[in-house]
C-alpha cells in the first residue's frame, strides 16, 4: 500500500505525574479524557503504567480517511520512549502505510511481511501539492469496509495494479501524472453509495487543473494531486464545488511532508 505524509500534523506529549491525565486540544478534542485515548493506551503500554500526563494537539480530521489514528499513535508512542514508533503505531492502527508516512515522511510503500511491518521510501517530486475535499461527515473504517465485495476479480485486481505503476511514475514526475494513474476498481465505486456526491467532487477536481484525484484512505476526504503553479485555481475550484454540492465541509492546500517524526524542538506546534 501507498501513503503520502502531508503538512497536517498531531503533537503529542507525555510527561510523568501521580495518576492518569489526559488533555486534548484541536481535532478530536474533548472526545475521551480517559485511558481509553487512543493516546492514553499507547503510552501506557510503552511505559508500563499509567502514571502519566498526556497532551495531544491536532489538526488532523478524525474518521475523514487522513490517518489520523496512525498519526497519533506514533506520535504518542515516540513521546514516551519508544525505540520503534512504527512497528507500534502500525500494530495498534493496522494501516502500515500511514504509520509509515507519520513516521517517515514523504511518499512510502508500506505493507505486513509475516506479521512484521516493512516500508520504503519512493521519490517524491518536489512539484507536487495536495488539495483535500473534507466533508463535514464522519465515515468510520468499518463501515466503509463493510460495503466493499469480498472477493474481486483477477481482471480488476490487473487493472489497480497496472495504475498503480502509472501513479508511482508520475508522483515522481508530474509530467506522466494524468487521472488514469488514479482510476480504481476495487473501492471508490462502492463506497460512493456512503457518498454519492464523491464522483462529482473528484470530476470538479480535475476540471479546476487537479492532475490526478483519489479518495483519500477510505473516505470521505477526496484528494487533488496538483502542481505548486496550479494549487490556487485548484483550491479555488474544489471550494466551489463543494459549496454548489451542498455538502459542509472545507478544503485544505496541502504540501508534502518529508521530514516525517521529529522530537522537542524540532516539533512544529499545531495551531
């Protein structure tokens, strides 16, 4: 699986302190206060008890398919010690990919070799840039899951994997990037009954300059890859179009992210 890390970050810190405290500000804030944080439960695993202070700052929406589970717990795992925040954020997420862009940056491939996570760094033109569609509506993972077929086709499993190489060769130069790179067989069409105006949100994308466009994750976030020189008019077109869908939400202009994890002062503060 693929995944890009992108400018939208979570802050986590955990201090020691005489019981269990639990703050959150931003994204998700006010959402659990308690052990059951999925912030909290990392913590508490890397350091063995529960005797902490954990404060979690956010920009990332929650259940819109940005990974923000994964995000959040590598972070956390990393503020409380943690050799390998990978392999944690990846086990306690199950999404390898986005635990390997929270932690890596830049574009990785990422995937479970006999119960172990492995990933890899892919160029990553510097040209790029992301808008994000995200609708005021939360999709859970489960749900998105549930209506996807259990068994597919040896003719659309060729067809994803062929677009994939597409993909691959124009994140590292834009010039091949058209939406054929993008195009998808095996999830987007489905889930479109969770989010019937995604078709015309993604068409919109790509009529603002959008080079190529995707679901983000699961959904219902929908992704624009574009160029630095085209973010405007796209950003620009995407609001348009969301706000003639009728859907609540807003739109991010997002860049890559290449540095991935950082610690203390090197941590950009979430506003």
């Amino acid at each position: 699986m693929l995944a890009i890390a992108l400018d939208c970050y979570v802050q986590v810190e955990v201090e020691q302190a005489s019981s269990l405290i639990v703050r959150s500000e931003g994204e998700g804030a006010g959402l659990f206060h308690d052990a059951s944080h999925l912030a909290a439960r990392v913590a508490i695993e890397v350091v063995g008890h529960d005797r902490l202070a954990v404060t979690v700052r956010s920009q990332i929406p929650v259940s819109r398919g940005l990974g923000s589970s994964a995000a959040l717990a590598a972070a956390a795992a990393a503020a409380a010690g943690a050799e390998d925040p990978f392999t944690i954020a990846a086990a306690w997420d199950g999404h390898p990919e986005y635990a390997a862009a929270s932690v890596f940056g830049g574009l990785v491939a990422a995937t479970m070799i006999d119960d172990q996570a492995h990933a890899a760094r892919l160029p990553l033109s510097e040209e790029l840039a992301f808008v994000v569609i995200v609708p005021d509506r939360p999709l859970a993972t489960a749900d998105a899951r549930r209506v996807l077929a259990h068994t597919i086709s040896r003719a659309d499993a060729t067809f994803n994997l062929g677009r994939m190489g597409l993909l691959l060769a124009g994140l590292a130069e834009p010039s091949l990037l058209t939406p054929h790179a993008t195009a998808d067989r095996l999830h987007q069409e489905a889930r479109t009954a969770l989010f019937p105006e995604a078709p015309g949100l993604l068409d919109a994308l790509v009529a603002a300059g959008a080079l190529a466009t995707c679901w983000s994750g699961a959904g219902p976030s929908l992704l624009g890859i574009t160029t630095e020189s085209a973010l405007p008019s796209v950003h620009s077109g995407a609001e348009g179009a969301l706000t003639a869908s009728g859907v609540p939400g807003r739109v991010l202009r997002l860049r890559a992210d290449r540095k991935g994890l950082v610690y203390g002062d090197e941590a950009e503060r979430p506003n």
